[in-house]
C-alpha cells in the first residue's frame, strides 16, 4: 500500500547574502495513514523547513525548493498549481504552529476564523458553519462553545488558544496533520491537556500526524515512528521503541545521554555533545556530524559530496545514516 | 576527587549544614492602577502570597512551577531587586529587607544572578572584558593588573577562551553567552546564586553542557543555589531539595528523591505526571493525571486552597476560608495541608 506522503530526496535552500543555506539538505521519509511520525532535531536542523516545504509555505525569495518531490495521496505536490495548492492547504493537510497567538488573527473573532475553513472548503453556509465551529469548540474541551464563538483571541489563554488551533485544523478532516512545535511555548500540565486531545482526536479521526519537536519526552509518549535530523539531513530513523531502546547514531545517542530524566534513581553527570552544530551555509561534504563525533581522530569518511552518508538498514524498520565511526558504539 | 563523589559529598552536607538564606511569610504584591488623570490603585497581582523556606549552605534549592506561580519572582524578591511587600528574609544573620543605599550594595557581592535570556541579559555594547570586570569596579575589588588575572581566570572557569574578552555578546551562541552570564556572576566570590531558569532557552545539547558547568563550579567555589525553572527533570537532576509553587504558594517542598518517588499534594502528581519521560515503554504505563483548566489571574486568586479550583475533589473540599500552611509529613518533607488535595 502506498504511504500517505512520501518525500523523496528533498532539498531546500536559502539564497541569503552570506552565503546559500542548505536547510533541508537530501531528506528522504514517509508517512503511513493514522500513524504519528516524530521529526526530532535541535534548532537550525531543518525540520521546521520540511514542514513548510511540504506545504510550499517557503518565502521565496529567499528560499525555495530545489529539488526531490512531494507525493501525497497520489499527487505530485511540487508540480499542483497555487490554486490546487490552497485546496490542499487546511482541508486536506493542516498546520498547527508553535506560537498560538501570533498564528491567530487579533481581529478576526474564533467564530470567523473556524468558518473560514469550512465555508471555503466544505461550502458551508453561515448557520451551518457557525453549527460546526460550536461543535468543534466543544470537541477540543472549550467551555461555553456557543458564546467563546464571538470573542477575540487575546480573550483566550494560550492554552486555550492552541485548542482552537487544533479546532481550526481539524475542521475540515484533513488526512495528515502538522503540528510543529505545538506545545513548546506552553506550561508542562497544559501541554499535557494539549498533547492528549491531538492523541485522542487524530485516533478516533484516524489523522496521520507529522510532531516536530526538540523534546524527546514528547517524542517518547506520543510517536510511533520517528525520524532524527542534525544539519539538514536524516541521521536516524525507526519506531520510538527501537530508537530509544537502540540507538545507532552517535548524534542520536548523545542526544538522548544529555537529557536528565525525571525517573533517574543516581545523579549521574550529564553527558554532553561537545561544540556546535555546524553553520548550514558552509557545504558540508562527508559525514556532517563528525567535527562532534568523539571518534573524529579515527573517522574514515570521505570528505566528497558523492560518498555523503546513505541511510542503511540496520534492523526491520530502523534506518541509520552510514558513517562507520558514528555507528560504533563507545 | 571525582565529580561523582564530590556532589554526594555536597548533598550530604546540605543535609547537616547551617542555614544561610531563611524566608519566612513573603509576600510580593504588584499594585495595577487605573485612571485617567489620576492613577488609583484597584488591585494588587498577588504574585507571592506569603512563603517560608529555608536554604542550607552549600546546598541546591530548586523552586519549581508554571508561569505565573511566583518563582522568579521569588528569586528577585530575595536579592532585594523587588522589596517585598512583607515578610523577612533573612541572609546569613542580617536581615536583609532592613537595609538600603551601601550598605545593601555591599551585600549584594554576596549574592548574585543568572538570567534566563542569554540574549537581553548582556548589555550588547559592553565587550566580556568590560561585563565581566564591572561587578569588581563596583565592589572595589582586584584593582590594576589583578584584574586581569582574575578576568582570565573566571573566563577559563566558565569554559571561554581569555582571548575572546575583547568581543562583543553578539559574536557569541547562547550557550557560551550564558556562560558570560555565570562569569559575571561568579567574578565577586560570591556565596550565594539565584539561576533563574538559566537553560530554559538553550537547545537540549547545550543545556547539558551549562548544567554541568553550574554543578563543577559549585564544587569548586563552594556555591549555594536557588535554582528557578519549570523543567522540573533538570531541576530533580541539579537540586538536593525541590520547592513546587503554585499561584504565589508553595504546596510542596522535600528532598528532589522523595518528592519524586513519594508526591503528596494533587498538584505536584499532576506535574509529575504532565511530565513526558524519554521513554516510551516506561511512558505507555505511566498515570496521566491530566488537570482540568488553566491557572486562575493572580489578580482574583481563589480563597483559601488556591489550587481548589483544578483540584478533581473540588466538589468536597472545605478549604475555601483557611489558607493551608505546611505541614511536615514525613521528616524534611513538607505539604501544604488541603485535605483534599492530599489525598489520591
């Protein structure tokens, strides 16, 4: 069966004056129907862009998509129309951002806003619409539905604010869902009510549901699968068990060793990656992880663009990018 | 001497050691006014409403909790950068909500800051050299060419490299800024610091580098900390004893273990619990005790128990005139003492 979105070699740059930003640098992945892929990566590592690149949502200038394709449901992404794009945009995938306040217009009630989505794509008319925005208000927990219709987002907590986020995005029953980001600008128990409402609906809905997130709690709770990301690239790949029980990648093994973790019984110091990750507009040839790597001394990887590391299949389902000396384990 | 052995070693000390910092019934309150030609004041946003703790020498104290409960607040409050409204803070023997002018000015060599912003929290057209040295001018210490040295040194303690005192905050990432950020602190030998969510605003590799960073030099300087933060598994790995706030409160204090393995009042399991662990085997059999709500204005608090209103035994709970105080319920662990809130 095919899978519901297939990116296939996807590139993205930035042409800026200091330089051309590889931000998605050579990505390739996919995501089934109903299932929860986590894209984890630190900041700069490009999964926000690949996000956007998927709903052509790159400023251009300065960015744009060059090269790879975009396959959804069948349809080639890269090559639909902006007309066929906008049909796709909010009906059949949607976004949720991380920033709710600044996502929501401050003039437009909620009420306006939610129906927005369901008259264009559904053609909706106005009682109809209004019918649903009450439902949806309802569906995502928000107490008196019928008057939080006619307020104005600055009326609205933020956590109360990415509900109707989440409403907003799922109103028209799209088939994948991006959240990127969703709950990192919000308080720990309120990203929990946050995160178990996208859990419950996107499963009774039946949502694919693409996270991207640098916190690898979030990652552990809610994914099924999920794709690591340093520089631009993919380094790992597999199912959330596999990864954390697994790790392959140095990258992603230092990741996981330097988070503190609430259920540590000894105070055991933190490990660390050393130094940083690398400036993007810099062409990054060979492995891009080893200035870091602690095997750096003994790392054979060519330095051609041509012998990049690949992703290799080490175990059913679980991917990792093929630099000897990043594989091994200390 | 190990690092490993060096923080037991510290932890164990905190366990006998004297107080340096007491707080006992501070209240911060922030006057809103209103008025056209005269500004009238209407209400106070009840951002601390009466606290009490103490902080061993030698010891970390984490203060844990979500926006708005008071935690930075707090911190503030107890350096004097905010005079509380009431209560006493009393630092080493002296009170410090009695002095002003210089003689305030001295003590604050004793106690310094770390900020959460690694961005505002460095005046951008001050060169490391000039951050670094400034709290020295002030207080008069390391004059002439002892300056440098110890401008070199404290730059090398923090993990900078001396030749980059000439540069400018901008040239940096955030995470070696907020290494400036701890230079700076730390240029005055002083013996106590607030960390005020110190790498909340660092990327997940980085904040491992500073948390360990801050724990070396604790060891090495002899340092006693308020730690502030919401992310309570960084707090639990830093802290000996864990403070929970809520809405101006605090409803639980214990040593970091305990409060981990044994959480009484309903707020700190609902924490515990929001808390996503890196795990997904551990995750798929954890409780989620998920709160109903959102954090009630400190404007309005609710009377009495303020987490009554989130708490699921809202329906049975008498708590609405007293406010609970602290109650020791096991020794060294503390609960504030709702009834309902401190049962299952």
């Amino acid at each position: 069966m095919a899978r519901l979105l297939e990116v296939e070699d996807l590139q993205t740059y930035f042409f800026t004056d200091e330089g051309t930003v590889r931000a998605v640098d050579g990505v390739s992945w996919g995501i089934d129907e109903g299932e929860t892929l986590a894209l984890v990566g630190e900041s700069g590592c490009g999964k926000s862009v690949t996000a956007m690149s998927i709903l052509r949502l790159i400023p251009n200038p300065p960015g744009r998509i060059v090269g790879g394709s975009i396959t959804f449901d069948g349809l080639d992404l890269l090559s639909v129309s902006d007309a066929e794009m906008r049909a796709i945009r909010g009906n059949r995938i949607a976004m949720i951002f991380q920033e709710p306040m600044t996502s929501l217009n401050p003039v437009l009630t909620i009420g306006q806003q939610i129906r927005e989505a369901v008259q264009l794509h559904l053609g909706m008319n106005d009682d109809e619409a209004n019918q649903k925005a009450v439902e949806l208000l309802q569906m995502v927990g928000i107490p008196e539905a019928e008057q939080r219709i006619q307020d104005y987002p600055h009326q609205f907590s933020g956590g109360m604010r990415q509900r109707v986020m989440i409403a907003m995005a799922l109103s028209c029953d799209p088939k994948l869902l991006i959240a990127d980001e969703p709950t990192t600008a919000l308080d720990v128990t309120i990203q929990a009510q946050i995160l178990e409402i996208m859990a419950n609906l996107s499963s009774e809905l039946g949502t694919a549901v693409l996270v991207i997130t640098h916190n690898l709690g979030v990652v552990a709770r809610y994914a099924d699968r999920v794709n690591v990301m340093y520089a631009g690239q993919i380094v790992e790949s597999g199912s959330a068990v596999d990864i954390f029980k697994n790790p392959q990648h140095a990258y992603t093994r230092g990741l996981m060793a330097s988070v503190p973790r609430l259920d540590d019984t000894e105070h055991t110091r933190l490990a660390t990656i050393e130094g940083q990750p690398p400036l993007l507009v810099q062409e990054i040839n060979g492995c891009s992880f080893r200035p870091r790597c602690t095997r750096e001394s003994g790392c054979n990887c060519s330095t051609t663009k041509e012998n990049n590391p690949k992703l290799v299949e080490v175990e059913a389902g679980h991917w990792v990018a093929d630099c000897p000396c990043c594989m091994t384990s200390d | 001497m190990t690092t490993e052995s060096a923080t037991t070693q510290g932890q164990s000390d905190a366990k006998t050691g004297e107080t340096l910092l007491s707080v006992k019934g501070m209240k911060m309150y922030f006057p809103v006014t209103s008025g056209l030609f005269v500004q009238r004041k209407v209400a106070d946003v009840r951002a601390v409403d009466g606290i009490s703790f103490d902080v061993k020498k030698g010891e970390t104290l984490g203060l844990v909790g979500e926006s708005g409960c008071g935690k930075s607040t707090t911190g503030r409050a107890i350096l004097q950068l905010h005079r509380p409204t009431e209560g006493s803070v009393n630092f080493d023997g002296t009170e410090l909500t009695e002095l002003k002018g210089a003689g305030l000015r001295r003590f604050r060599r004793r106690m310094q800051m770390i900020f959460q912003d690694p961005f505002s929290s460095l005046n951008p057209r001050m060169s490391v050299a000039q951050i670094i040295s400034e709290p020295l001018a002030i207080h008069g210490l390391y004059k002439g060419a002892e300056r440098r040295d110890r401008l070199d040194y404290i730059l090398n303690a923090v993990g900078l490299n001396p030749t980059y005192a000439r540069r400018y905050p901008h040239e940096f990432s955030g995470g070696q800024r907020q290494r400036i950020g701890i230079g700076r602190a730390l240029a005055v030998e002083p013996d106590f610091i607030v960390c005020d969510e110190p790498v909340s605003a660092l990327d997940v590799s980085i904040q491992a580098q500073v948390v360990n960073l801050l724990e070396d030099l604790q060891t090495q300087f002899d340092l006693t900390y308020l730690f502030i933060a919401h992310d309570l598994s960084v707090v639990k790995h830093i802290s000996d004893r864990i403070a929970v706030m809520y809405l101006g409160h605090i409803v639980e204090l214990a040593e970091s273990e305990e409060l981990y393995l044994n959480p009484v009042h309903a707020y700190t399991r609902a924490l515990l619990s929001a808390i996503p662990i890196p795990d997904p085997i551990v995750e798929r059999d954890r409780e989620r005790i998920i709160l109903e709500g959102d954090v009630p204005s400190p404007l309005n608090p609710p009377k009495g128990c303020v987490f009554r209103t989130r708490c699921t035994k809202k329906d049975q709970c008498k708590c609405s005139d007293t406010v609970p105080v602290l109650e020791e319920v096991e020794p060294g662990h503390w609960v504030a003492n709702c009834s309902c809130c401190m049962t299952k």
